[in-house]
C-alpha cells in the first residue's frame, strides 16, 4: 500500500496530514527518509514518524465519547483552546475522530484507530444518518420547519436531506429534533441563523445506529461489536 495509506491506517493521522509529514521529511521507511507519499510499503516495512515506530491493528476499532461544550475537535489550536483528544487516556492508542463537532456543539463524537475508516464515515456519499436536539430560544414557526424538510437554498447552499420535527415547547425555549445526512459545514447553525433562531443548546445525539446513551461530558467508551457499515 502507499506510504501515506499505511500512516493513516495506523491511525497516526490523516492521508492528507501524511504527506505533510513526508513534505516534511519526518517520514522514514526501513530507516531511509521517504521522499514521496506514492512509495509502496507492506507490514513487513519499519515505518516511522519522527522516531515514533507506526504499527497497523487489522482490527477496526471504534469509541465513543460525549464532547463537552469549549473543545475543539483538532490536534492542536492556535486560539490554545482545549482539544477533544486531551480527553483520551494517555494509555489508549492513537485516534481520529469521525468527523466534527463545533466548539460550542456537544454530544456523539466517534473515533477509530483506521483513518481509511474514519474518511468514509464522513464523506456525505456514505449518506449516513445524523441526529441532533437543538434548544431555541422562542418559538419556531411550524411553516419555516415545513419548508426546510422540502429543502432549502441558503447563501448558494442546498441543504436538502433534513428533517426538522418539533419535540416540545415550554417557554420561552424549544426543542427540535434535526435530522440529516449531508453533514455540511455548520448546517444547522446556518438554517437557525437563516431563521433567526437564537440556538441555547446543540447536541448530538445520534450517528448512524450509534446513540449517546448514559453518557458524561468527557466519557469515552469503546464500542463492541459494531457493523462496519454504521
């Protein structure tokens, strides 16, 4: 396999981050400095990054932790706020996460050991399924809900497989429940914008058949048994 694939099957970090790494030259196969994310390696090979040796586990694994509001889903941050993966136990291997959340989102975030992996769960061709509960502050309008479950244009954007349902109202907040598959950038904070829903709370609740059950703030546990397929 390539170079690049095999940093990112070893969970090290994304292909994209790898042949960054190997810009670099902080990539070695068989202790020679890679000079290509192209090059062809096999288990056989010694590959290092830095001076830390990557091993691939064949075995996909897969975590799940409630993301706290005020962490960044990122390595590092030139704001030096707090990331996701200060929450991992030092004893655990290294992780991606599945995509996102935004710094003031909480809820579902995943993580796998395979970055092949994690880069099809997010891709909006795996039309993967997405819940979320999202707290307004006022009422909404049961007509705008109709019309985004029709499918709406906003800023020359379509967000179309969305499904918004009202799930209760006692004043002055309400709740909705957003369903949907696409997972663009900032979706549902830009249709609440659009809007003018003022969002008090957002959580993740729900990515493909995993839910967030019994979970603290900070909590990651690692899901057994899982289909591939989410």
């Amino acid at each position: 396999m390539r170079i690049a694939k095999f940093i990112a099957n070893a969970g090290h970090c994304s292909r994209r981050q790898a042949e960054k790494l190997i810009e670099q030259k902080k990539v070695f196969i068989n202790n020679i400095c890679c000079l290509h994310p192209s090059e062809q390696v096999s288990l056989t090979d010694t590959i290092k990054v830095k001076k830390t040796v990557l091993k691939i586990d064949t075995k996909i694994r897969l975590w799940k932790m409630y993301k706290p509001i005020k962490y960044i889903c990122s390595n590092k941050d030139p704001q030096n706020r707090q990331t996701v993966l200060s929450l991992i136990p030092k004893n655990y291997p290294h992780l991606m996460s599945i995509g996102r959340l935004d710094f003031m989102s909480e809820g579902l975030l995943l993580f796998t050991n395979n970055g092949d992996f994690a880069r099809k769960m997010e891709l909006p061709k795996s039309n993967i399924l997405r819940v979320y509960r999202v707290c307004i502050n006022g009422d909404v309008n049961q007509a705008d809900i109709e019309n985004i479950n029709k499918g709406i244009k906003i800023n020359n954007i379509n967000y179309n497989k969305i499904n918004v349902r009202l799930e209760k109202n006692k004043s002055p907040y309400t709740w909705l429940i957003i369903k949907l598959r696409e997972g663009k950038n900032r979706e549902i904070r830009n249709i609440c914008e659009y809007f003018l829903w003022n969002i008090v709370n957002l959580v993740r609740i729900q990515f493909g058949t995993i839910k967030l059950i019994k979970q603290k703030p900070g909590e990651i546990i690692e899901i057994q048994n899982f289909n591939e397929n989410l």
